[in-house]
C-alpha cells in the first residue's frame, strides 16, 4: 500500500446516490492522516476502505454545509469508542464554531477523544502542524464561510550515488550528511550536503471545495501535484453553478491549469448526472486542462504522482 494516497469516500453533493456517497476525502501522507469533509456515511465509507479510527491524524473541514460535515458526530465518537490514544488536530472555519459544538456532541457518548481544535480566521490561515507537513488553509468564495487546504512537504535533497561515492561517503555517513547537512570524512574533509546531492521539490496536494472561480483557488493549487477540486456542474448548468456558488468541470480545469498543477481530481457531483456522464466531466476539464484528470468515483484510490523536477 502507498504511503502516500489518496482514499476517496465520497463524490456527491448536497444529495448522495447509490453510487455517490456524501463527501469524505482521507489524504495518507507517511506518518499523517488526514480526513477532509467527513459527510453522512463515512464511518461505513470508512469501514470498506479499510481504514479505522486510529488512522486519523487531523479533521479538516472546509465549511458546514451538511454534505461536508454531518458525518463528523460518528467519526469522533468512533475515535472515543476506539480509545485513539493520540492528539486528533481540527480546522474549521472559526465563525462556524457554533455548529462544530453541536456536531461534536450531537449525542451521548462517552467522550474520550483528545481533539485539538484550529478555529480558522481571515483570508489565509495555517493551522497548528508538524514540521514535516506545511498546511495552509485559504479562504474561498461560496455562500458561507469556506476554506481551501494546501498541504506541502518540505522541499528538500536526493542523494546522488555517484557524487557521494566521489567523495568517499558510504552508509551512516550518508544518513549523518543529510540530517546534518555536513560531514566530516576520514581524510578530515568537510563535505556539504549541496556537493551530494540534487535540490528535491516537496509534494503538494491541495482541496479545493465548494467555491465559485477565485483567485484563492489558483494560489491552492499552484504547482501541486495533486489538485482535488469540485466540479459541481457541466458547462451546461453554469448559471447554476454562479448563482450557488459552485464550478463546472471546464472552471475546474482551466484552475488546475492556470495554478500549473500535475494531476486533477473532479469530484463534488450533483446528484443530477448519471454514470454515462462522467466522460463528459472529464471532456470538459481537459478544454483547459492538459494534464491527467481523474474522475473520482466512491472508494476510489489515488496514489501520489511522481515527483516532479
């Protein structure tokens, strides 16, 4: 299994379908497990994609419309139930705090879970995170408070095997110069991480949900390889796509194309399509779009793309 995937739980939005649950995206980056918009049925999604509760490291929420977060009361009362022993961040809009109370003690459980809360404010925030995953949330523009996610790696170095032999550099040596960035050789030479090596790009993964065009929506997705945006509608219901706030999948692709992103993943479907119209969604992303588009489909997973260079 990738270390680093994507797990889709849900497609659809406001209304799932037999074939589309209610959103849930759970993005596995190494040690990080991160659910976004845990909608109706995650716990079930879940449960057929073989995760459980101590696999969640974080809850993002873009906003509080009900297909993107009346799943939550479930979620963190399995982690109580579950007996995760670990601290789970949250980010949610701040002017929402209200309903996150009440979708986080909806019932009567008994609440063990150690939930740190990142209330959101302003047009740019960074939630509490680790040093080993940068997290940025945007503000985007829908009818109610909403924010997009950015999650970026740190860029860092790829030893070369043949400079690092050039210099006489073997086993923990190698290990030692690049967590240190310098070592010292037998011969008594210093040698520095940027003669052993080439500059390595972080990856990036960005969410993009529930938004009309914007410029926030690009500065997400600038560069990431993986952009997971919405694409409500088809061309054909842009008028409802403007007067709800949402895009169509060609407003989605000429996004991913103008942020430079490698692959796009459309998802976020009304439920008034049917399966014979997924091609269209993708026919329609790639008129801007030339990179690889995904048509996300419940329980789908999506490994990380290669590097870039």
């Amino acid at each position: 299994m990738s270390a680093r995937e994507l797990l889709v739980l849900g497609t659809s939005s406001a209304v799932p379908t037999p074939r589309r649950n209610h959103n849930g995206y759970f993005l596995r980056f190494d040690t990080h497990g991160i659910l976004l918009d845990p909608g109706e049925g995650t716990q079930l999604q879940m449960r057929r994609a073989g995760l459980t509760a101590h696999d969640i490291t974080r809850i993002c929420l873009t906003h509080f419309h009900g297909d993107h977060c009346l799943g939550l009361p479930g979620v963190i009362q399995r982690i109580a139930r579950d007996g995760v022993p670990h601290t789970v961040h949250a980010a949610f809009p701040a002017d929402g705090a209200h309903y996150w109370r009440r979708l986080r003690n909806a019932t009567a459980f008994t609440d063990t879970a150690d939930i740190r809360e990142h209330p959101l404010t302003g047009d740019t925030a960074q939630p509490a995170g680790e040093t080993d995953l940068h997290i940025q949330a945007r503000a985007l523009h829908h009818s109610i408070t909403c924010y997009g996610y950015r999650f970026a790696e740190p860029d860092g170095w790829s030893l070369q095997p043949r400079l690092l032999a050039h210099h006489g550099i073997s086993g923990p040596a190698a290990g030692e110069l690049k967590r240190r960035g310098h070592v010292t050789t037998p011969d008594g030479r210093r040698v520095h991480l940027h003669e052993c090596a080439v500059p390595r790009r972080g990856q990036v993964v960005a969410f993009i949900l529930d938004t009309a065009p914007c410029p926030a929506a690009e500065e997400l997705a600038r560069g990431a390889d993986l952009a997971v945006i919405e694409s409500t509608y088809l061309h054909s219901e842009h008028a409802l796509a403007r007067a709800y706030g949402h895009l169509t999948a060609a407003q989605a692709g000429a996004i991913a194309a103008r942020a430079g992103a490698a692959t796009l993943v459309l998802t976020h479907f009304s439920e008034r399509y049917e399966p014979g119209d997924d091609a269209r969604f993708r026919d329609e992303a790639a008129t801007a779009f030339t990179g690889d588009i995904v048509v996300a489909s419940d329980l789908q997973r999506i490994a990380l793309p290669k590097r870039r260079r």
